[in-house]
C-alpha cells in the first residue's frame, strides 16, 4: 500500500519481490538440505555419538549430532563441524556400525634361507599370546611372496579400533624378539 501511495507500480515491486524471493530460496537451500539430512540422520541412524567415522579426508569419533551439523573430534585432536548433508549425501564409513573391532594387517621380512614354517608358527604365537588379540576369528599367518631381498610374510588379527596401533606395535616389538631368540 505505501509502495502504490508512493506511485510506484505495483508491476514493478512484484517483479523485484520475485527475485528476491529466489534469491532467498537459493540462499536457504543449502540450510534446509542439511535440516532434511539431519532428520535422516536421527531416523535412520546411520551414525551414533561415540562411532568412529571417516567421510572424504576427515576421520574421527562423533562428539554430537545436531539438526544442522554434526560434531567429529579428529584424533589430533581438532573439533570439526560437519554439514549433516555431508553425512547423507558422501561416502561415510563408520568403523564402528556393527562393533568395534578391526583387522590389523601387519607385514613381516625375513633373510632367505630362513624355515618358513618356523617364520608362520612365532607370527601365530605371537598375536595368539597377546590379551588384546581376539580368538575369533583367529589370528592367522600366510607366506606371501619371494621378495627382492627377502621372505615375506603377513599376519592378520583382529582388534579393537582403539587399541590398533599400540597393540600393532606391541605385536612388531614380540616378532622381533621371537625371531631373534629362534636365531632368525
């Protein structure tokens, strides 16, 4: 009404009223996605606060999951605020869904003319003896290949995600240990 007091055609006030609104709408867009997402999100449950995710380059232990954005602490430390879009729409993995447990794939060199055998049964005794090793599935060691300078070998074993790399070390520190006590 002020507009047309004012005589200014109420033609023209549509028209710049209607591009303002698109403009408005194309602004809020991105909002009302991660809003939509974050209901999915709480539905769905494809994640839980305390999961262990990796989405694009980011990997870390979900702290919060709000309407808008999540809340991921890095295991450097660093909180970062995640769109819930971001969640929904890219590859998420969440390392800990079903349960917490990871295969731990470590790899073993050895001098040719060393007894394989010998090599495969310390790999098992090894992770068999520590107490962070699950039983099931049992750990198990392979001959890989004939490598440039050496017999290689991998043991697999399944851990909890959070104990993974002082366990792995652990596991490398016994090897080494074994191997030089059987003269290998």
């Amino acid at each position: 009404l002020a507009a047309k007091a004012a005589g200014m055609a109420l033609t023209n006030l549509s028209i710049i009223l209607g591009a303002f609104s698109v403009g408005i709408g194309f602004g809020l867009q991105n909002i009302f996605n991660n809003m939509v997402s974050g209901l999915i999100l709480a539905v769905e449950r494809p994640i839980s606060v305390g999961d262990t995710v990796e989405v694009g380059t980011l990997m870390g232990t979900v702290k919060n999951i709000g309407l808008r954005a999540s809340k991921v602490r890095s295991f450097d430390g660093a909180e970062m605020i995640v769109p819930n879009g971001m969640l929904i729409s890219d590859v998420l993995i969440n390392w800990t869904l079903s349960d917490a447990y990871r295969r731990m794939d470590i790899r073993v060199g050895v001098a040719y003319g060393t007894d394989p055998n010998k090599v495969m049964d310390i790999l098992d005794e090894v992770a068999l003896e520590h107490e962070k090793v699950r039983k099931y599935p049992e750990p198990a060691a392979f001959f890989l290949d004939f490598g440039e300078s050496s017999l290689d070998f991998r043991l697999l074993a399944w851990v909890k995600v959070e104990d993974r790399l002082s366990v792995e070390s652990e596991i490398k520190m016994s090897i080494n240990e074994k191997l030089k006590e059987a003269g290998l």
